[in-house]
C-alpha cells in the first residue's frame, strides 16, 4: 500500500548537478575500517551458535537500514528499496561547481538523512526550510514566493513574445499575487521556455551545428527527466517491462539510460516526444523536475540550487571544506541550474528535498 501510495506522489525528482559525474568505485572504506572489523569478528563468532543466528539477522537488518553520517573519499552508500533493504551501490565523489577547482581532499561524500543536511545548512548557511504546500505543484510554491516583481518585469520587457506569453498587468500584479497563483504563473513560464528550447535544438538540427555546451547539458537533464515521466507512467517502450510502482527499479533503469544512450539519440528522443512530455509537465498539479528549474534559471537569469537527497541520481551527500577550516563541512547542492551566458542576477533561487525525493520545500534565510 506505501509503495502504491509513493508511485503516485514521488514521480518527478530533481536531478544532479551539471558538471557532476559518477561511476563504479572500490570497495567502502567502512569494511576496511577497525568498526568494521571489530563486526566481523562479532559475526564469525556468534554465527557459530545456532540459537543466535536469527536475532543477529534480525539485528543486523535494522542497523543496515539507519542512516550513517560515516564521511568517506569515494564513498559507498545505500539506496533504499521498496522492501525496506537496501542496495549497495558504489559511486564516486562528485565535484562542485561549474569551473570550480577543487582538490579531491576538499570533497567528501556521506550518508545523511534530512535533519543532518538541515543542520548543516543551518550551521553554515543560516537557512531554514518552509513547507510551502503538497502535492505536484510543490516545486512551482517553493519557487513563487523567492521570484520578485522586478524579475518579471525584466523578463515581460526582454521580448514581445513574452510579453504575449506574461500578459500586461502580471508585473504590477506580482507582490499582491498569493503563492498559488504565482505557481501557476510559473509553470506556464517554464513550459514556453521549454518550447523555446525545443525550437532551439530544432534549429541545431536544420543547420547540422554541434550544440554548444549549455544546450548539451539542459538536454541530458530533458531527456532524464522524459525517461522518469515515461517510465513511471508506462509511455514509450523505455521502461519495458518495469511496473510503474517498482521505484528502485524505475531509479535504476533511468540511470542505465542516462549513461548508456548516445547524445544523438537524446536528441531523437527529445526531438520526438518533447510536446508530449510538455503537454504533461503542463498541466496543472503534475510533477515537476530539473528540467524546469533549468528552464525558470534561463527565463529569470536567476540561478537554482536543490538541496537534500535525490535517490533516483545519487547515493551520498557531497559535501566540501569550508575555506580555512580543517574539519568543517558544508552541504553542496545534488543540483545547480545555471544561467547561460553569465546573465546571473541576484541571489540563487533554493528548495530542499524531502526524503530523498517527491516534496520540495523552500530553503530561506533565518531572519525571514
């Protein structure tokens, strides 16, 4: 009943940063570490004895499904499955930040549940989330009350295309306007931004021009956001035989997807079912992803960052060191939707996401 229950309210998920990559690692440091051999020796021991096989499994079954704060190089982490186990999937750590150097010794990956991420974004950053309301529109209330008048109007005056698409007295109308309606506004921005995309990627094709790198990239995060929509909903041959309810399996059929399709069959793809995809992403009380935050981060030169966990693209929270400091970490976001051409103005745009995917919630300074 929970996983029926989850399919139908975790479909759309944020997906990871940019410039991120992932692989196979080696073994998890945990196993090489004295805790872990201390519970090898404990295990030998006691499996020796008959009558103490079945509490240590039970025993061991739930320490494996608590979450570790165990900081490691290139960690290995858990992703939980619809049974309550988890699946042992080994990832390297991910990089921050487009054109960002970092050493490997200032990047680290753990495990952490959402009130240590919380904390940490407390501690370092002085923000605190704010549930802005449930259910598909989550995203798009998260988002509303951070866009401001001036922004609207400095998108509203770009073009007089988007003025037809705004309307003439949303810019006047936005510091009255509630959260609702603002999300409203903001899905139907985001779904012409995106048929603009897909206008743009028409073009490369015409022309046979290689896409430049922003268009490469916003496209990858299309086409993972199309592969979770298909396949949750049963559309498309991608997630062939995968039932829409199996969520570890839908997780890992669309990264299987995103690493193994080549970028000219992204772009077929993308190509081929974008209107589809927009005309389901465009209704009212749908789920929302990255791809929108990508399009929203163009249309208002406004950047957006996602915190939290994302299991349906990652295992572990990066984390880096803080400048000057030799043990104090601070949270990266899983994802960050740049502005194109160094248009930024003003500050990010944040969410958080809740267990790991499915609910967003707003990240705010303290002070508001």
């Amino acid at each position: 009943f929970f996983m029926a229950w989850r399919s139908q309210t975790s479909r759309r998920y944020l997906r990871p940063h940019p410039h991120g990559s992932s692989q196979l690692s080696g073994p998890s440091s945990l196993t090489r570490s004295w805790p872990g051999i201390a519970t090898a020796a404990v295990v030998k021991t006691l499996l020796a004895r008959r009558a103490w096989r079945f509490a240590l499994l039970s025993a061991c079954t739930m320490l494996w499904m608590l979450p570790s704060a165990l900081p490691t190089s290139h960690s290995t982490a858990w992703m939980p499955l619809a049974t309550g186990r988890r699946t042992l999937v080994a990832m390297s750590s991910v990089p921050h930040a487009a054109g960002q150097a970092v050493g490997a010794q200032d990047i680290s990956s753990r495990r952490m549940n959402d009130g240590d991420i919380l904390a940490n974004l407390k501690a370092n950053n002085g923000w605190r989330r704010t549930d802005m309301g449930a259910g598909g529109n989550c995203l798009f209330l998260s988002i509303a009350m951070q866009i401001q008048a001036e922004d609207v109007g400095r998108l509203a005056s770009s073009s007089p295309d988007w003025a037809q698409v705004l309307g003439a007295d949303v810019t006047a109308q936005w510091a009255g306007m509630p959260a609702p309606s603002r999300a409203s506004w903001l899905r139907r921005t985001a779904m012409a931004d995106e048929e603009g995309f897909i206008k743009e990627l028409h073009a490369f094709r015409r022309t046979g021009e290689p896409l430049p790198s922003y268009h490469a990239w916003r496209l990858r995060e299309l086409y993972k956001d199309m592969a979770e929509e298909f396949i949750s909903s049963g559309i498309t041959d991608l997630g062939a035989g995968i039932p829409s309810w199996n969520l570890p399996a839908v997780y890992q059929r669309v990264r299987e997807l995103a690493g193994t399709t080549s970028d000219a069959d992204v772009l077929d793809f993308a190509l081929k079912h974008a209107g589809q995809y927009i005309a389901i992403t465009g209704r009212e009380g749908n789920w929302a992803g990255s791809s929108e935050m990508a399009a929203l981060a163009r249309a208002f030169d406004r950047p957006m960052v996602a915190f939290g966990n994302n299991w349906v693209t990652q295992d572990a929270i990066q984390l880096t060191k803080r400048e000057n400091s030799e043990d104090q970490w601070e949270v990266l976001p899983y994802f960050e939707a740049l502005v194109p051409d160094g248009r930024q103005v003003g500050v990010p745009v944040r969410v958080f996401q809740t267990n790991g995917g499915g609910h967003y919630q707003m990240l705010q300074e303290m002070s508001k």
